[in-house]
C-alpha cells in the first residue's frame, strides 16, 4: 500500500472545508487515453486506491499501462474504541488523499476503450464517492 516516505508533521489537524469543493490541480488527462475522474469530494485511503488498482490490473490481465494520479499523504489517527476520553490524541493509524471533485483519479492506455470503460467501473466501485469515465481528445 501507499504510504509517505517522510512527512512535515506527524500529526495532522483535519483541516476545514472553506469552499474548496473544486479541484483546481490533476483536472486533465496527462499520460494516458482515458481516466476516472472524481465528482465529489472524499478522503480515500491507501487501500482504496491499491484495491481499484488491483481490480483494474486483473481485469485487463496485465496488459496496458496504469497510472496513479493521487497519493495519501495525510496522516489519519484513530484511538481504540475502548479508550477513555481525553489523554491525547492517538497515532497514526492510516493515510488518506484529500479528493476534490474534478480530480483524476487512474489513467489507463494501451486497451480497448471497452476495456478501460469496465476496468474503471470496477475501479470506480471501491471509492466513496461518485466518479466518471472519461476520454482524451
């Protein structure tokens, strides 16, 4: 799975909303013919992301090349559901990427656009939120 090398903080806060539902960055097809794009807004995790990763490589046995166009840099905390209330924040338990809606999520080249088209809404069923197919011109 994912996870940074290194991060500036090793606690996040969980950060604030403030009307930045658009994604300004990662909007176009860079590398590959086709793509999932997101059209909501969600924390995915590193899991999600490996879990469509690998439901598209399975599907299209291996065949063209995948590209991953977000990473989970931020860091998650989680205390046990045990816990007592108070005594500090808990560690790290997993990492997430920030989605805005417009981001590119997967690209995909080198298969037929059925192929891509299926591969993707396999992909597109791990995620939180809604997504679409789409295609360069």
């Amino acid at each position: 799975m994912l996870t940074p090398k290194k991060v500036k903080h090793r606690k996040w806060h969980k950060g604030r909303r403030r009307n930045r539902n658009v994604a300004t960055t990662r909007t176009t097809i860079s590398f590959g013919q086709y793509a999932l794009k997101s059209e909501g807004l969600a924390w995915v995790s590193s899991r999600q992301i490996e879990a469509g990763r690998r439901a598209m490589t399975r599907f299209i046995k291996r065949g063209g090349k995948i590209w991953i166009r977000i990473f989970p840099d931020k860091p998650i905390t989680a205390k046990g559901g045990t816990v007592v209330m108070g005594s500090g924040k808990g560690p790290v338990d997993h990492y997430v990427a920030v989605v805005r809606a417009g981001t590119i999520i997967y690209e995909i080249s080198g298969v037929d656009e059925s192929i891509a088209r299926e591969a993707m809404r396999l992909a597109a069923h791990k995620f939180p939120m809604k997504t679409k197919f789409i295609v360069k011109h």
